[in-house]
C-alpha cells in the first residue's frame, strides 16, 4: 500500500488535518480495504468529461452490502493558496484547495446500503499526470469550503434510484491545474478517467 498520511494539529484549535495521497486511482495496487495483490491495473480508460457519467459501474460496499453505483464527477471549484493558511502548517505552503463534486446514483446490487463512501476512491490527476493529496480535516472544515460541498455521511441510506453529490478536498501544486478526475476500479482494472474542461 502506497499511502502518506501526515497529522497537523492547528494551533489553537482542535481541528486536525489529515493530508493523504491518494494513488488508488492512478493504478498503484492500493485496496481500500487493505489488500494488495498480483499486477496492478496499467493506464486509465479514455477520458471522458466531467459531467458525463461513467461507462462502468461501480461496486461500492458497506456493512457487508455490497452496492452498483454510477458515478458522474461533475465539477472542479479551484481556491487560493491562502485558504491553507489557518491551518498554520508549512507542509502546505505552495499548494492550493480543490474541492471536487462527485454524483453517484445507486443503480444495483444490495438495496438500501448505508453509508456507502464515494469520496474514498476519488484522485485528481495535474497537468504533469502527477496525483495530488486529498485533505481531511478533522474537528472543523476550512473557512473558504463551498457551501454546497457535502463530504461522506456514514448515516446516509441510499436505496436503489438515490443518487447524491458528494465531495472532497484536495491539495494541487500552486501554478498547475487540475486535468483530472480518476475513480479507482480496484488492483486489476484501470481507473475511471474524465478531463476537467
């Protein structure tokens, strides 16, 4: 398993970040159940484009259900380097807030599921094909996060037909863009791709 997770407490705050790097959607054999095995998935499929949803369904487990979702990322809201700043950490100097929408619609499998985690096989790929952090913040969000932006919910029930937009925070290098938005397939199979437009 290829994961760097780094703890920063902010100052003065119980909040604590989490900066994680995600290499599940670019292929690197991580499981997020924990397993790793045999010959990793090699490149992504064709991209398609945010808001067009996926060719693949996706299985999605929880509670020992195991859930098709279809998966649409929908959009990219880039922020500013300054936005890290009440963090109060330089790990993350140079580095600039992504939030990144998800839809994904229950379409089979096990009905109702709870809990499902759509967010936790999301990457975001840079103009260098380079994958970047995803961003937790643990005891309070950062000022500037929309506020539309609706992270996991362990609680949720979905049944077959819900569909809901998820998303997540992730840390791009200052000066570059985000290209892409991956979903991993698991070890054995290359990762959903769409181009940010």
């Amino acid at each position: 398993m290829v994961t760097d997770i780094r703890a920063a407490a902010r100052r003065g705050s119980a909040a604590t970040a989490l900066a994680v790097l995600l290499l599940s959607a670019c292929g690197s054999g991580f499981d997020p159940n924990g397993d790793t095995a045999g010959k990793p998935s090699e490149t992504a499929e064709e991209s398609l484009h945010l808001g067009q949803p996926s060719r693949h369904l996706v299985e999605l487990s929880r509670w020992g259900k195991d859930g098709m979702f279809r998966i649409t990322p929908q959009r990219v809201v880039m922020g500013k380097e300054s936005d890290l700043k009440e963090l109060d950490d330089m790990q993350y100097t140079d580095l600039v807030p992504a939030w990144v929408y998800v839809n994904a619609k229950l379409v089979g499998g096990d009905s109702p599921i709870k809990g499902a985690y759509v967010m936790s096989d999301v990457g975001v790929l840079t103009e260098r094909a380079q994958p970047v952090k995803q961003l937790l913040v643990m005891g309070s969000d950062l000022s500037s996060m929309p506020a539309d932006c609706k992270e996991d919910d362990p609680d949720q029930q979905w049944k077959k037909g819900d569909d809901h937009t998820r998303c997540a925070l992730f840390l791009v290098p200052k000066g570059e863009k985000a290209t892409h938005v991956l979903y991993s397939r698991g070890y054995y199979e290359a990762p959903l791709k769409w181009a940010v437009k």
